[in-house]
C-alpha cells in the first residue's frame, strides 16, 4: 500500500490501547481545504489517515499517537474515544456542501488498510463504526451514502441484519436500553435512534422507533448476526 506522509502537528500521547477504528467524511469543499485543516495547528483537529477521491492514502499523524478525530464521544463505555482508537477521514464534501457517493477508488484504497488495522490491533467488526455511531448528537458522517455493505462483506463491519429477523415488541425504553448495550450512547432518544437507522437502516431515517429497528437490533446483538456478510 502507498503511503504519503503529510504531517499533522495536531496530536498528544494515548492513554487507551487502540481498540476502535472510526471512520469520518471531511465535511469540506476540497480536499486540499481538509487537508490545510487537519494540519492546521491552530484548528486542533487531525486523523491518522486521510483518503482522496483518487484514492491516495495520507497519513497524517502516526498510530501510537492520539490523534483529535472523534471529539466529545462514547462508544461501547469509552469516552476518550481518541485514546482507542484509529480516525480515518475520507474526502467527502459532506451534508453541507453537497453529499456525494464515496468513489471506488477512495473504498477500494479503504478496505485493504482497514484491513490491515484490524488484524493488527485485534479490533472486532463492531468496534469499526462512524463519527455519528460515537457521536450521534452532533454528527452525521460518514452519513447514509457510505457503502457498509461492502465493508462487512469483507468482515470490516457489522453486517446488516437479513434473515430471521423476530420482532421482540420491545417498549420504546426497552430499545434504548438494548441500544445502549450494543454501544450507543441513548441520552439522546432521537439522535441515537437516528444514528442507529443512518448505520443500519439508511433507506428510512426517521427516528421512529419501529418494528423492523427492534428486529434489527436484536439480530445485532445475536453473537452471530447474519446478513450481507
């Protein structure tokens, strides 16, 4: 895999093995404006990789360092996301500028270094998420467009839920608690059912707690999911 090296200053020590991967879009016009950003000192922001739509792979700030992708975020009781995990940004103008397919190029540079991140930490497929899985007040990327599918047919995400699917007629509380289990931080109700549809539902964001949600997360949280993986 080619690498090029494109320095952040924007990063401390970790306090956290790495046991996450996250995956974010830039939100920017460009990718030269994301990249002036992320290496910005005086914007405090960075990621350990940055991909481009032609699918060039910068790295910007080393794994054994932290670096400020994630924010104020909780994932599966970690709050100091940033400590546990490896951020990946990819090019993407974002919901504000203009919310676009991801390019094969930018996936097919994607999976192989995913790839080689997992097996190297031991990350499990449910602990590779997106900035709005950890942080579902505030964010939306990668957003509904980003092909998961594609990642869990190579077992670098959770697969979306297909078959047996049993509705456990849970109460709307009875879901958020569930939720919760499986990782989501739920003092938001609709932030974190919105999010939990954006992942695993992206066809119908409505923040509804409904029969087909419940069956998809239990199906979730069966030690073996079975769906497009």
């Amino acid at each position: 895999m080619s690498i090029v090296e494109t320095p952040s200053p924007n990063f401390n020590e970790r306090q956290l093995p790495v046991t996450m991967i996250v995956l974010h879009y830039t939100g920017m016009e460009s990718a030269e404006a994301a990249i002036s950003r992320l290496t910005d000192a005086s914007a405090e922001v960075s990621a350990h990789y940055l991909i481009d739509e032609d699918g060039t792979v910068h790295r910007l700030v080393a794994e054994d360092k932290r670096a400020w992708h994630a924010g104020a975020s909780h994932w599966r009781g970690i709050t100091d996301v940033n400590s546990a995990s490896v951020g990946i940004e990819l090019v993407n103008p974002g919901h504000e500028f203009g919310y676009r397919d991801f390019t094969d190029a930018q996936i097919d540079a994607l999976c192989p270094l995913l790839d080689d991140i997992k097996q190297r930490y031991g990350i499990t497929r449910g602990n590779i998420v997106g900035h709005s899985d950890i942080a579902p007040t505030r964010k939306q990327d990668p957003g509904e467009r980003f092909p998961w599918g594609t990642l869990a047919r190579l077992r670098l995400a959770m697969p979306r839920p297909t078959k047996n699917l049993i509705d456990p007629l849970w109460s709307d509380a009875g879901f958020l608690l569930a939720l919760e289990r499986f990782g989501y931080e739920v003092t938001d109700k609709l932030a974190a059912v919105v999010a939990f549809q954006r992942r695993f539902r992206p066809e119908l964001i409505d923040g509804e707690i409904d029969g087909e949600c419940r069956s998809l997360l239990l199906a979730l949280l069966l030690p073996k999911p079975q769906g497009d993986a």
